[in-house]
C-alpha cells in the first residue's frame, strides 16, 4: 500500500487491489480567500482522478472541490458515502455526475473487489 498527500487533508490511497481519491482540493475557495498551501495545481489531477473509489468526508469546499471533481475524476467511481443525517453531499456529487455510489456503515469494515475498507466518520450538527 502506498498513502500519498496530495494537500489539505487530500490523500491519494494505491492498493493491488484499488486506489482511493480522498478530498481532493486543488481550486481557490470563498472568493480566492481560502487555497491549499502548499500550492498543488501542479500534481497530475488527471492522473489522481482514475481512482477506483471517492470518498468525501464532508462539503466544505475545502475538501469537496466540485470544480476539480467535474473536471479531473473520472464519473464511474464508485464514491463511499457513509450515512450522514442530511443527503446534502450525495446530492451534490450526484449533481456532478457521481451516480455509482456506495453507502456504507460507519466503523463497519467492508470488502469490495478485494479491496477491504472502512469508513469512520465524524459527524457534526452542520455536516452533511
């Protein structure tokens, strides 16, 4: 397994079995106050992007980057969704093209083509 940081809390998950993208975040947020230091533009977000799976842990856009997610992940990923008391982010990815998504249970590991996961949220009263 190799676990790469890609800014931010982003990481870039590579297994035999499949890779996970993880909060990428690469385009200037809340009119250009917010951005990722150190600068990352220059990582091959093309590259990033054929991930086998998306996990977003939450739609602050300092980790749910719609831009980049539209322009650079391929669609078909299958994006790991834990149970979240509002449908706010499932219907965002949605709205980007994300339609293979796979809810999961918090704490419960999972296994999916071989590769075993599992998915801890942290759930607070805004997130969705």
């Amino acid at each position: 397994m190799r676990v790469t940081g890609i800014g931010h809390a982003g990481l870039f998950i590579e297994t035999a079995a499949g890779s996970v993208l993880c909060d990428p975040w690469v385009n200037p947020q809340f009119f250009g106050s917010w951005f990722p230091f150190p600068d990352n533009a220059d990582l091959d977000w093309d590259r990033l992007g054929q991930a086998d799976y998306l996990y977003v842990s939450h739609l602050h856009r300092d980790h749910c980057d719609a831009e980049l997610l539209k322009r650079h992940v391929r669609k078909d990923a299958t994006v790991l969704l834990p149970a979240y008391p509002t449908d706010e982010l499932e219907v965002e990815l949605r709205g980007l093209g994300f339609d293979n998504i796979l809810h999961t249970h918090d704490g419960e590991p999972f296994e999916r083509d071989g590769l075993r996961m599992m998915i801890t949220s942290l759930i607070g009263p805004s997130d969705g």
